[in-house]
C-alpha cells in the first residue's frame, strides 16, 4: 500500500493572469463604444438573414428522411457544416447589413432633427403668443 504523503498533490491554485511587458495603447473610445457594436450588431442582423433564408428554403423543399439521415452523426455533421456555411455567408453580408443600418441611423437622426425643430417652433410659437 502506498501512503498518501507519497502521492504529488493534483490540486492547483489559480495564479493571476500573466501581464505583458509591453505598453499595449489602450483602445480609442470610438472603437470600444461605437464601432465594435455596430459590427457586432450588423453581423447579428446578417446572420439573422441567412439563417431565415436557409430555414425557408430547407422547409420549402421537405423530403422524407433516409435510413442514413435518421442517425445521430449524420444530423451532428450536417448542423457542423451548415453553421461554417451560415457563418461564412452573414461575413460576406456584413458590410451590406452595416450600410443599411447606417443609412438608417442617418434617417432616423435627420427625422428626428426634423421633428425637434417643429415642436421647438410650435411651443415658441405658443409661448410667443401669450
């Protein structure tokens, strides 16, 4: 029998994450707070498009399963694949979907601009009338 003093000890403690010795510039405000959501939020909107597109067209053409398409590795492999094909689809229509959401951002502040300045007339002209 063996002791348990003789057996090399399997618990670790955590140690802080290493840092690195060079000064990495710190990233820029717009970058952190503007850029990186609205790619982030234009390749959800991307994938969100093809992921529809492939789900309709995937249910539009049923067909009744095979014996192999039953199995549980055949569904593990084709989910594997599709998602790499999904993903690859929404990077390439990401720079589509960020033009539109841009453009729409542009509209939405000129209306918004646009209505402020009549509800700023309307009360000036209220309140210039008294």
């Amino acid at each position: 029998m063996t002791s348990s003093a003789a057996l090399p000890s399997t618990t670790r403690t955590a140690s802080p994450p290493a840092r690195s010795t060079s000064a990495e510039p710190p990233e820029p405000f717009i970058a952190r707070y503007f850029t990186t959501p609205l790619f982030f939020a234009s390749f959800l909107l991307s994938f969100l498009l093809v992921d529809t597109r492939n789900h309709s067209q995937t249910t539009s053409s049923r067909k009744p399963p095979s014996a192999r398409e039953t199995e549980p590795w055949f569904w593990r492999a084709r989910h594997r694949k599709l998602a790499r094909l999904e993903i690859g689809q929404a990077l390439e229509m990401r720079r589509l979907v960020l033009g539109v959401v841009l453009l729409v951002l542009g509209v939405g502040l000129v209306g918004a601009w646009w209505v402020g300045r009549w509800v700023l007339g309307l009360v000036r002209g209220v309140v210039g009338g008294l």
